[in-house]
C-alpha cells in the first residue's frame, strides 16, 4: 500500500468524499441524504455486504467492492477517485463515524496533507448506529448513562479493552458490546462476561440483537451469567444492563431515575418532599455529605467505594456550594 500524494489547497473544489452511514441495513431506516449521497455519486465504495444492502441505489455507477480488512484500502480509494474529481461515497454500516469510516479516512486525507481548505470537499452523512437500532428493537434500555465497547483485538490489544470493560462495569454503565464474536475470536465475549460479573448481578438483563432489521433478525433476552452461551455472532450487539435495568413484557427498561424525585399514584406524579421540579436532586453536589449521613461510612471508605480520590471528596465536602441560579431545566 503507497502513501498518497499530498493535495495541493484549492480555492475551488473538484472532488468530494461522503462518509455515509447507512443505519441498520434495512431502506426504511437509510435517511434521506444518505439516499441522496448514494444518487450524487460517481463511485460508491464499501465493505461487499454493505455494497448488497444499496445494491439497487448503485446501479450505472463505478463500484468498488472492498474486504472487511481493507479499510485504509477503501479510504485510499476514496481519495484517489477524489482527486479525479469524482464524487465518492463510502459507504458505513450504522454510523461512519462509530467503528466505521470516518476515522480512518480522515488519518489518510490528513496524512496526505488535505485540510479543510483543500480542493477536496468531506461530508459526513450521519445514520443510525447498532447501539440506537438495536435498543429499538428491545425497550428502552439506553434511558440512562451508557457507552459502547468494541471486543475486537484485531487493532485494539486486549489489556486495553479489559480495562475499559472493568471500568465500566464498576461504573454502572449500560454498555453496548460491538463486535462481540467472530468466527475466529469466540473467547472475548467469556472473558467480558467474567469481568462483568465481578461488578454486577448475574440476572442483569442482557439483549443480544443479531442482524437488526435484516431479514435474518434474531432478538433474545438473557441475563448476565448466561449471556455467552446465547447465539452471537459478527452481526449481533450486546446490550447489558445496569443495576436498575429490568425486563417486563418482553421490553428491557432502564429507569431514566424520575422515581428519585416523585411518586406516581393513581395517574397523579407527586413530588418527594424536599424536591423541586427543574431542579437538582436536594442533595445535589452535597451529595457526598448524603452518602455519608445514609451509610454511615467516611470519605475513606467512600473513596474506596466509587473509585475517586479521597483528597477530591474531601475537597468537595469542605467547599461552599454555591446556590443554583434561578432557571429551572428540562429533566431530561
Ligand atoms: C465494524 S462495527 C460497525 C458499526 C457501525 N458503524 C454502526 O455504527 O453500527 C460492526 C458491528 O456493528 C454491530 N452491528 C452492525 N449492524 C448491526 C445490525 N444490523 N444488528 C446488530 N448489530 C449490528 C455488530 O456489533 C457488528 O459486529
């Protein structure tokens, strides 16, 4: 593989490169622009199957059918035929710019010199990711705080992912596993199951969505200490839950924490004494100081428990906290 040539700053554009995610891989969830992107085109490039889910948008245009390895490849590609003038699109799966695309162009395009100034226009075209098509398909799992973990080593070492894994489940994150196995790497899915179950119940909820919205879609919801015998493959996610996740009528639900500020009874939303709509929790950055008083345990102890400094929960617990403003906020 050469470097590519550096690109020379241009007042006027000539070629451009789309980064266009497709969303799940079904035409209902493919958005307007990236339809259009498709139709813009001179050349569409992408990983075969992605090329097979457009397949009918491609037609009388140059395609370039590229492996799942060939990523730096494709990018390469991209800027080649760009400064041809042509327009690209590169095609993602989900989001280019969540495990696709988008990063390794830009290292490319930066690599060659190319900065926005350039001859050659960029255009990220967002779509849906796994994370938000799969939680779709199973409740409302994603209510509250969570983040995404890729279990590929292919780029990544593992100490590295092992790491995050383990913080995260300490942290009591609902965590999105992308590329959770493969043909070939069937043991990360075990060893993340094991870090996960050194923080967290073994009947958290799981959701393993494989091949959302495709024809061969296949949801199941498991607990955590069952969730590496399901069946996983290269196009499923997993969803875990947090501590407060659970599963009613077949839907995975994490609780966005409104039961912490009121009570509904009889279809009436009541406010817990002490609480204000629009406003912090009472106890608000005293938190700690409520922690203490509930647990009878010390900062030490607490440090120790959430993982932080103890001389930052000192610090917290000597300074004055200010008033809050009079604004209130939309609880969301
Ligand atoms: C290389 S990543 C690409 C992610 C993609 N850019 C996105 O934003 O969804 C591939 C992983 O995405 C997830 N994935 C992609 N499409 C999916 C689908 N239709 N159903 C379930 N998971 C999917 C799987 O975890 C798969 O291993």
């Amino acid at each position: 593989m050469n470097a590519p040539e550096t690109i020379a700053p241009a007042a006027v554009k000539t070629g451009k490169i789309m980064l266009v995610g497709l969303g799940p891989g079904s035409n209902d969830h493919l958005t307007a622009r990236a339809r259009a992107a498709i139709a813009e085109a001179d050349t569409i490039i992408g990983y075969v199957t992605y090329i097979r889910l457009v397949a009918d948008l491609v037609e009388g245009k140059e395609v370039i059918k590229k492996s799942m390895t060939e990523e730096l490849d494709r990018a390469i590609e991209s800027l080649d035929r760009a400064r041809q003038g042509k327009k690209v699109a590169l095609i993602s799966s989900g989001d280019a710019g969540v495990y696709g695309m988008a990063g390794p162009t830009f290292e490319v395009l930066f690599q060659a010199g190319w900065t926005p100034d350039s001859d050659i226009e960029v255009e990220i075209i967002p779509g849906a990711s796994a994370l938000n098509t799969c939680a779709a398909l199973v409740g409302a799992p994603l209510t509250h705080d969570f983040c995404a973990i890729s279990l590929s080593d292919l780029l990544t070492p593992w100490p590295t992912i092992a790491r995050r894994l383990d913080a995260v489940a300490y942290a009591d994150f609902v965590v999105a596993l992308y590329n959770p196995k493969s043909g070939r790497r069937t043991q990360q899915i075990v060893e993340a199951q094991r870090i996960f179950l050194r923080h967290r119940d073994p009947q958290t909820p799981v959701a393993i969505v494989k091949s959302g919205y495709r024809p061969k879609q296949r949801i199941q919801l498991t607990t955590l200490d069952k969730m590496a015998e399901a069946d996983i493959g290269m196009l499923s996610t997993v969803l875990i839950g947090n501590s407060n996740t659970f599963i009613k009528h077949g839907l995975m639900v994490t609780p966005r924490g409104y039961a912490n500020k009121y009570a509904v009874e009889d279809g009436e939303r009541n406010t817990h004494d002490g609480e204000q709509a629009g406003r912090s929790l009472s106890t608000g950055l005293n938190g700690w100081m409520a922690a203490i008083q509930a647990s009878g345990r010390n900062a030490a102890e607490l440090a120790a428990e959430y993982r932080l400094p103890e001389d930052y929960i000192a610090a917290v617990l000597q300074a004055e906290v200010p008033s809050e403003g009079e604004e209130n906020e939309i609880e969301g």
